[in-house]
C-alpha cells in the first residue's frame, strides 16, 4: 500500500497486519542495526522516512527489504513479523504477557 506507507499482511488465520514502512526499519532485526550479541530485537528509529524499493522472499520463511535509506541487511522471519505486528489486537496482548512475566518474578 505505497498510498498509505505501510504494508499490509493477511495471515492465514485471517489476522491482518498494517506495518509502517520507518516501524519496519527501525525493527531491522540484522546485526549492524541491533548488535551482534542482541537477545531481543529493539526498535531504533530510522533517521529518514523510508520505502522499500523491493521485498524479496527468503525461502519459506522469511521476507527481505532494499530500503530507500540503502539498507538491505535484515532478513524477517514471518514469525518475527507477526510477533511486532502493531495492531491494538497485537499490542494489548504483548502487553498482558510482559506484566505477566514481571508478576511471575515477584513470587
């Protein structure tokens, strides 16, 4: 959806996903943007607005991006895609599970 900068996922459960292009960017998961000894993949804001130039599958499994910012590094899994997806569905449940998991440690 180059109209909107976003780009839009239909899962096969019938999820969907709207995913803005600088989300996509600054959740790169290669190791020049997150670190080489990364255990979680961190936002970082892209320092311009980017588009992708072209997507590419990576076997079954993931997607890549040549952004417009010349970075073409980050290969994203599927699940790791659907793991950010930004939705409020998606967003309220990481959120429930990251107050879970800091309850557990308080016992």
């Amino acid at each position: 959806m180059p109209e909107t900068h976003r780009l839009r996922i239909l899962w096969t459960d019938g999820h969907e996903g709207e995913y803005d292009y600088d989300y996509l960017r600054g959740y790169c998961p290669c190791a020049g943007c997150q670190g080489h000894h990364s255990l979680s993949v961190e936002f970082k804001r892209p320092a311009t607005s980017v588009t992708p130039l072209a997507i590419e599958p990576v076997g079954n499994y993931a997607v890549a991006f040549q952004w417009s910012d010349a970075h073409a590094t980050g290969i994203y899994r599927f699940d790791f895609l659907r793991k950010i997806c930004p939705c409020d569905q998606c967003s309220e449940a990481r959120k429930r599970l990251g107050g879970e998991r800091e309850n557990q440690g308080d016992s």
